[in-house]
C-alpha cells in the first residue's frame, strides 16, 4: 500500500505533506521572502511600464507578494515594485522595518485585488505570505544600520534619476496611442511635468493620458515621500568614539598596548567599540556597507578576549551585519576562529624592524645607504622627536603641510591610520621631519624648511608604528628612505626598540613567486598580483619595505563564509578610501583641514610616484 494509504490508515500525516505544510525552515525565510520581493518587484514595474507585459502569463506571478494590484492600477504596480525591490535587500538581512514595511503592503495588495481584480487566489496568496511574515517575525529581528542625513540628498539623486529613466520609458511606451508626432523635447517635458502632478504637451487616445499620467505622478511621489522620510527620520549615530570610550581605551593601551602594533589606531575618532563584560579587552569597528570591520586584535588582556569578541558578535547579529576582522595576527585569528568558528585567511604581512640589529652596512643595505648619503649631501637634514616636544608654531606647519601634501583628495585610512597629528592626545607619538634651506633665488615655502614628515604612534612602551609618510612634491627623490633610517638610528634614544614600518598584502605569494622553482600556479597568482599592482601598491610596498631588512609577521582576514569575501573586501576599500561610494564633492562638505584631518593609510603611506621615484 503506497505511503499517502499508509499514513491515512494510520491517522498520521506523511512526512512530505507535513514539510509543506511547514512551509519552509525558519532561518531560511527572510532569503526565501527577500529572493521573492526582488522577482515580483521587477515584474510589478515592467508590468506597469509595458502595456502588453501586464496581459502576458506572467502577470499571474505578480499577484503573489506584497501590493501586485490590478491593472487598471499600472501606476501603483510601478510604486509596489520598486518598494518590493527597495524592500528585499532589507528582508534579506532581516530588517525589522523592511518586516513592518511588509506586513503592512500585504493587505493592501490583497484587498486591490479583491476590488479590482475580484482575484482570489491572488489575494489567497498574498495572505499566506503575510500569515508567514507574521509566524516567523522573529526571525526579523535586526536594527536599522547607521546613517547620515545625507542619505536623504542621495535617494533624491538616485531615485530621481531612475524616476525620469522609466517615465520616459512610460510616455514612450505607447506609440500607437501618441497623438500627432512629439518631439523629444516635448516627451522630455511630459515626463518632468508629470513627475510632479502636471499634464504635459504630449496627448494620448482611449484614456491612456490617465495611465501615463498616473505613472509619471506616482512616481514623483515615490520619490519625494522616500526623500522626505529620510531627511526627517529620527538620526542614527554614527560610529563615534566618546570621551568614556577613550578614556578605558587607553588605560587598556597602558597595560597591554605592546602586544599589537596596530592597537594604538583603536583610538580613531570615527570607530565604535564594544567591551568584554568585565572590561577588561575591547573590539573596535566601524559599520561600511552591511559589514562590521575590525581591525587588528582585541584591546586588552587576552584572557578577556572571548567576552569582547563575543559581544562583538552579539553587536552585529542585533543588525544582521556582516562581522569580519581585518589584519589580526595570528595569535588574534585563533582566538577569532576558536571562539566564533568563522574562518581565517593569510592577507599578507607586517614589516617589522629591530632596532638593535638595524644596521646601514652590508651589501642588502647598499642602495639604502646610498641614497641616503646622497640626499644628505644635497643639504637635507632630518629631526626625530617626540609630538609633546615640538613647539606649537613648528606643530602647526607640521600639520598644515600633512594637509597640503596629501596625494588624493580623498581621506585615506582605517586599520593603520589614527587621523589626526595632536600634542594633547597623542604626545608619545614620534615625528621625524626633513629640512633644508631655500636655495639663492627660491621661492620661500609656506612652510618653512620643511621638505617632508613621518608620523609614528605608540606601540606599547618600546615601539612605534608607522602611520602617516608624506612630503613637498619640490623634495629630492628618497624622503621616505631618509626619515625611515633617521627614525631607526634616533630609535634608541627615544627608548623604541622596535619600529612597525607597513603592511605589505600578499607578500609570502610575491616571494615564493618569484623563486627559482615556483609551480605555475605560483607564478600565475604572482603575475596577477603584479598586474593588480598598477593600480593598488601591492609589489612596491613589499619591495620598498624589503629595503630595510625587517621581520615579516603575518595579517589575517577572519570571516563567516567565503562568499563574504567580496563584500568584506569592498567594505575594506571603502574604509581605507581607496573605493568612494559617497556623493560628488560638489555635494559633500568641504574637505577637514583641522588637525584631526592630518592622517591618511595609503596603499601603506607611501605613494606610487614617490616608490617610482625611488625605485
């Protein structure tokens, strides 16, 4: 007796009919819901748009999610669908307000297709996904993500844009019904008075003027509601270190700051942080795109590790964030993957020198030393001191040159940039400058002798890490070179016995590629980083680093999954400034030039014309 006999002769419901009747499992539902807006929210619109599209066999889908209403209703399927498609990356991450948004489309769609469409099955179908959000509302839990009011400039720009693209595509989406022949300017005009209520120069036959028109007013006010719940929402801060934060932030540096070179950079101003329960180890971030990045290890004792991670990880489940940690060391990337079960992957090393076996002699020291010697003669000479011992005036040019020598204009910065060159707060760190005076005829700089500057902040009570290299576009070729060795033989007098000079991304492949023996897949991955280099520093920040003969420490990446890779690189690239999804400067604030402007992470500080220039 086949199964379905069996389990009705048994009063016990079959196992395939139970699974169905489930639905499906609860922590696939916002995928599921998410998947499922982003396919009706394009049919809506296309339906909408395209007269024939909305009499097709494909309509039928539409009657399934949120809002698919009838089609004397082509100007509300326009607005649903792009709400849907507004709506599903939300659902995806299990937004609460993407889930409220939902819920409260849902019956509206259902009774229009009752009153228009006198559609039950779409209606039917349309509670059941309602009846679904509501059982599984617990699985739509995440908070809002942190925005600025500039969001709201932004969705003016981009959705008014998409609005003037489809109206176009609206008016022009009846050619049989177009009365007389409009020029362009006259259908460009029909869609900018449309979008905002007015009828415009172009005329239809058989009532379409009311489904274009419709349309075009829909669409407008698409826009502008989107616009103006974004600019009177209430705010939502921002990752913002406070005064508290600092505080316990530093007294952890006092006590465990030696361990990791990149611990000091936790006290940028525009990270958040997160506590362990006992207070004692700390998990610095910053939100960029859906992704929750810290950089380095935990502060703190190593012991209170676990509790700051996992509160770290509470933090981004709260709002379903991505988490990632960018530039852990290996001892951080076991505790990461022991305590979380996420995975790590090597990202590349620190070049790191001992003072005390740093030498200018020998022949791996030869061009160094060469160059350094022939800047010297030139007339440069070089300064190393601690921040708190420059007098304001020198302090002052010291940052307005930071600001000026800036290579781009954008702000580069995140895991290996503090942000700021400051007496008050920062005293420890270290400044190393190069001088010479003006030659006979020269034109006087505004910044006096200065030719060029290095920035080290604290590492512990003996070491210093490189943070900030940049110089007069006038100075000879091998600044960089100067200040570095300048910093190192003054290194021991300031009691720093070890300096943290860069980062160099996938050094280990660089090397082995390039060995006698390296397989061809070695060689090709190595080829390809070389290739990728003409654009981001990867070859010539391992090269230039090797120059001094450092000890390299590895870096890791930790994250969820590897199709997380992509995002959390973007996210990396945004944060550090070499990727600007921001609006135009046309529409941005102007550029900081206060101190805590005077700090930037380039592809490590140095520049590509400056590694050119000394290559």
């Amino acid at each position: 007796m086949s199964e379905m006999q069996d389990g009705e002769k048994s009063g016990v419901v079959p196992p395939r009919l139970r699974r169905l009747l489930r639905g499906p499992r609860p922590e696939t539902v916002p995928t599921v819901v998410g998947t499922a807006c982003t396919l009706i929210g394009l049919l809506n619109v296309a339906s909408g748009i395209f007269p024939r599209f909305r009499h097709s066999k494909f309509h039928t889908f539409t009657e399934v999610l949120p809002g698919a209403v009838s089609p004397l209703a082509a100007a509300s399927a326009i607005v649903v669908g792009l709400l849907l498609l507004m709506l599903a990356h939300g659902l995806k991450r299990r937004k609460r307000r993407a889930w409220v948004a939902a819920v409260g489309l849902l019956p509206v769609g259902a009774a229009a297709q009752l009153m228009y469409r006198d559609s039950v099955c779409g209606a039917l179908l349309s509670l059941a996904l309602l009846a679904l959000l509501i059982r599984r509302r617990e699985e739509f839990f995440a908070l809002p993500d942190p925005r600025s009011r500039w969001k709201a400039l932004a969705s003016l720009l981009v959705l008014g844009g998409v609005s003037l693209g489809l109206g176009w595509l609206i008016v022009d989406g009846h050619p049989d019904k177009v009365v007389g022949s409009p020029s362009f300017q006259d259908r460009l005009e029909h869609v900018l008075w449309g979008l905002f209520g007015f009828e415009g120069p172009v005329h239809y036959t058989d009532r379409v003027d009311y489904t274009v028109g419709y349309s075009l007013g829909a669409l407008g006010l698409l826009t502008v509601a989107t616009t103006a719940y974004l600019a009177f929402r209430p705010a939502n801060p921002v990752a913002r270190l406070t005064q508290e934060d600092e505080d316990r932030l530093r007294e952890l540096l006092v006590q465990h700051g030696g361990r990791d070179s990149l611990g000091y950079f936790a006290l940028r101003h525009d990270k958040a942080v997160v506590f362990s329960p006992s207070g004692k180890a700390a998990v610095c971030y910053r939100v960029v795109s859906g992704v929750m990045l810290a950089s380095g290890d935990p502060i703190g004792d190593v012991e209170a590790w676990p509790g700051a991670i996992e509160r770290f990880m509470e933090e981004a489940r709260r709002h379903s964030w991505t988490p990632a940690v960018m530039g852990c060391s290996e001892t951080g990337g076991h505790v990461w993957t022991r305590e979380t079960g996420l995975d790590a992957l090597e990202l590349g090393d620190e070049a790191i020198v001992d003072v005390p076996d740093f030498t200018l002699t020998g022949r791996s020291m030869r061009n160094v030393r060469q160059m350094v010697k022939r800047i010297e003669r030139n007339g440069y000479e070089t300064r190393v001191r601690r921040v708190r011992d420059l007098d304001p005036e020198e302090l002052a040019r010291i940052q307005q040159a930071a600001n000026a020598w800036r290579d781009t204009e954008t702000e580069r910065g995140f895991s290996m940039a503090l942000g700021r060159i400051d007496a008050d707060h920062d005293g420890d760190a270290v400044i190393a400058t190069a001088h010479k005076a003006p030659e006979e005829g020269e034109a006087p700089s505004p910044y006096g002798d200065l030719k060029a500057m290095q920035h080290f902040v604290p590492w512990g009570k003996d070491g210093i890490s490189l943070e900030l290299m940049r110089r007069d576009r006038s100075a000879d070729p091998g600044m960089n070179e100067l200040l570095i060795v300048a910093s190192l033989q003054a290194a021991a007098g300031l009691g720093v016995q070890r300096v943290s000079l860069n980062f160099a991304m996938f050094r280990s492949a660089l090397a082995r590629g390039e060995k006698l023996g390296a397989g061809p897949v070695l060689r090709g991955w190595r080829g390809l980083l070389v290739f990728l280099s003409r654009w981001f520093q990867i070859e010539s920040l391992y090269k230039f680093n090797a120059k001094f003969q450092p000890r390299w420490e590895p870096r890791f990446v930790v994250f969820r999954t590897t199709r997380d890779l992509p995002r959390i690189g973007l996210a990396a690239m945004q944060a550090e400034g070499f990727v600007s999804l921001a609006l135009p400067r046309l529409w941005r604030r102007d550029k900081p030039t206060g101190p805590d402007s005077c700090a930037e992470l380039s592809d490590g500080p140095v520049r590509r014309h400056e590694v050119e220039r000394v290559a």
